[in-house]
C-alpha cells in the first residue's frame, strides 16, 4: 500500500513527498531512481552520500558528471571541471581545460590518457588551433597519427620540426614536404636556411645547388675569400652525394647482389638524379678558380712576382667563373710587377677586346697600356716564355701551394678535393689549402 501510494504521489508531481515515502520504506534506490528521472543529479549526489550499496560507485560518478553538465550548460567551466575530475570523464574535462584556457591541464590529461585514446585527435586538434605545435604533436603521436603531427607543424609553419617526423617516421611525404619548406624560407630570403635543410635531410644535391646559387650571387660583392669559401661548401656537398651514393650502392651489394650490378646501378641512380650533370663534374671547379685568384694576388703582394704570374697564366682556364676583366686586370699587374711585359701586352690586348666593358673603360685600358709600353718594350723574361709553352702542351697538374705546374711524377693528393701539390710544399700545411681538410 505505501508503495502505491509514493508512485502515485510521484505521478502527481509531489517528488518531495514521493521521495519520502520511499525512504520511509527503507528503498532508496527507488527514491535514487525518482531523481534520477527528474535529472536532478544534486539530489541523486545528496541520496548516494547518504549511505552505501552495491553499484553506487558507478552511480556517483554519473552523478558528478550530471552536475557537471548543469555547470558547463551554464559555461560555469570552473564549478564544472571540479565534478568533472571527480566523474572522470576525460573529454569533458578537456572541453573544460581547452574553455577556460588552462593548457597546462590539458597537457597533463594528454600525458594521464592511454595510448590510441579515441580522445587524443581532438586534443592534439585544440592544442593546433591555439598554436601550440609541440603539445599537438605529442598528442598525435600518442595516437599513432605522425601524418596528422606533420601537417600541423606545416600548418604552424614548424618546417624543421614538420621534416624531422617525416624522417622519423619514414614518410613518403618528405620529398614534397622540403621542397615546399625550402621554397618557404627561399621566399623569406633565408637561402642558408634552405641549404641547411636539405643536408640535414642528406639531399646533398638539392643543397649543393642553392649553395652554388649563392656563391654566384657573392661574386656580385667582390668579396672573393667568401666566395671561395661558397664554392667550397658547395662542391663538399657534391662529395657528399657521391658517398652517399657509394654508400648506398655497398649497403645492397651486401645484401647479395653483384657490386658490379650495383656500380652501374649507382652510375644510373647519379644521373637520374642528377638534374645538372656540369655541376657534379665539375663540382670544383669554382673553388679552384678563386683559390688561385686570391693565390695569385697573395704572392705578388708577397713579394712573389714570378709565381704570381704563373698563377694568374693558370687564372686564363677560368673564364666562365670568373669575370675575364678581373683575371686580365690581374695579369697585366702580375706581368707588370714581375717585368714580364709581353705577358703583361697580351693581357692589355684582350682587356681592350672585351664586349663587356664599356667604350669609356676600353678606353682608360688603352691610354695605360700606351704609357706602360711607351717605356718597356713587350718583351717577356726567359722564364715566363717556358711555363707558358709548357702549360699549353698538355694538362698537367697544378700545385695548390704554388700555382706551379707540377713536373715531378710523385706528388702529394688531398683524399677530399683530389687536388695536388708538391710534397715539399704541402709539408708545411696541416690542412688542404684549397679544401681545408686534414692534410694526411
């Protein structure tokens, strides 16, 4: 009877006394039930304090995210995330740390989660929209989505960190990807920075052309050390290509096929890759050029005219590096200090010869070329009339310490450059002059 009668109370709307009724009859879970239904989840928290039975562990904690709910429909974030906590459920409190910007507890929960937590895409989401590239990318990663990780990081323009995952993670992507995060710091001007991805990411080849872009725009400065320098790092990548390569090509052999299926194979992989053949052939070529231009104007400021015109004769073979009115100027000076004056007359002669100058330089060439030879005939010394014939017979190597063609058949080489020099020259060297690697 008193049963019925709280059922009937409660159809009538009278909770209050419906509720009483129950408890009156020792049943509390119907009084919980009652209250339940009505979603008034402070009351259901209030019964379950009140005392204790089986299942009422899952039933609080449904009660505390209840409350919590009543609290974040009011966007009372603060009031809710404290029932939240107690409820345990995760992604309303990562609604409520995202809402009330503490990201230092959305953080933790990312940490607390275990790992391909179906929650950990939208927080690795809300930590991208507010910026935060690394706590998205652990997010990511914490739910084995590296693809998702990368794209942020592109998103937040987080290139290096966005390259790094593709790598680590072995990602056909990475191709593409550096190429778009070159062109991003190319369009920022920050040429450098672009050289210094791809070596990281041992794309020798893409680096080595950006480095011969920017030693061909330093040779617009006259400052022909750096240049030299430029050149250097641009033909040490090409190196650097070519072992990779080598190295590429053993690691296969080893694998069990024949080294020289894969010699040639390494031949082809070169030249398919190769999208500037004349820039892997002659990857030294620059170094070499500026090596004996500042070679040559060291030894005639040294006191070393004789050498310094031998250098500046060798200079001729490097036209297309160098502008030829600076290895003419050069010359007619070396030739000139040196008293090698029909060295010095044939320099003048094709200074007043080049389509580059203008009419008024072609001009202040031959008016110094007229007072200069008004006073010392065009004759050259015995010695200068040698080396010259010499070096034109055939191509024999020069000495990177002299700017001497090397006559002797035992000569040291460096590993790196595969340039030469005398023995007795490079004895006083610890390092290559022209590379800078140890010299051994």
């Amino acid at each position: 009877e008193p049963m019925k009668q709280a059922e009937v109370a409660a159809y009538f709307g009278r909770f209050e006394e419906a509720e009483r009724m129950y408890l009156d009859m020792d049943r509390r879970d119907l009084a919980i039930n009652l209250r339940i239904k009505l979603g008034d989840w402070f009351k259901v928290l209030q019964l379950l304090k009140s005392g204790s039975g089986a299942g009422d562990d899952a039933l609080l904690q449904q009660a505390y995210i209840g409350i919590g709910d009543y609290f974040s429909d009011r966007q009372k974030w603060v009031d809710a995330l404290q029932y939240y906590l107690q409820g345990r459920h995760h992604e309303k409190l990562a609604e409520c740390y995202y809402m009330l910007e503490d990201y230092g507890g959305l953080e933790k929960l990312t940490s607390d989660l275990p790992e391909n937590n179906k929650l950990l895409p939208a927080i690795g989401q809300m930590f991208t929209n507010v910026g935060m590239c690394e706590q998205a990318v652990n997010a990511y990663l914490k739910c084995n989505q590296p693809k998702a990780a990368v794209d942020t990081c592109v998103h937040l323009n987080q290139w290096n960190r966005a390259v790094e995952l593709a790598r680590t993670h072995n990602m056909k992507e990475i191709k593409s990807l550096l190429s778009k995060y070159a062109s991003h710091l190319l369009e920022n001007n920050k040429t450098l920075e672009a050289v210094e991805l791809y070596r990281k990411a041992h794309h020798f080849l893409d680096a080595a052309k950006l480095m011969f872009k920017i030693a061909e725009d330093g040779k617009k400065k006259s400052q022909p050390l750096k240049v030299k320098k430029l050149y250097v790092l641009a033909a040490q990548l090409v190196e650097n290509f070519h072992e990779k390569v080598k190295t590429s090509q053993q690691s296969k052999v080893r694998g069990g096929k024949s080294e020289a299926t894969y010699a040639i194979a390494g031949l082809l992989e070169e030249d398919a890759t190769s999208s500037d053949n004349r820039m892997i052939d002659n990857a030294w070529r620059g170094a070499e050029a500026y090596h004996f231009f500042l070679l040559a104007q060291r030894q005639l400021y040294s006191g070393q005219t004789e050498n310094a015109v031998r250098t500046a004769l060798h200079l001729r073979e490097y036209e297309d590096v160098i502008p030829a009115v600076e290895i003419y100027s050069l010359l007619a000076l070396c030739s000139a200090a040196s008293r090698a004056f029909g060295t010095c007359s044939k320099a003048f002669i094709k200074l007043e010869s080049l389509e580059s100058l203008s009419l008024e330089q072609r001009q202040l060439y031959e008016d110094l070329a007229l007072e200069i030879f008004m006073k010392h005939p065009p004759r050259d010394n015995r010695v200068v009339r040698e080396d010259s014939a010499e070096g034109s017979e055939g191509k024999v190597p020069t000495c990177i310490v002299t700017g001497v063609p090397i006559r002797e058949h035992q000569f040291w080489m460096c590993s790196v450059c595969k340039h030469c020099a005398l023995e007795r020259e490079i004895s006083r060297y610890s390092y290559c002059p022209l590379c800078h690697s140890p010299a051994v």
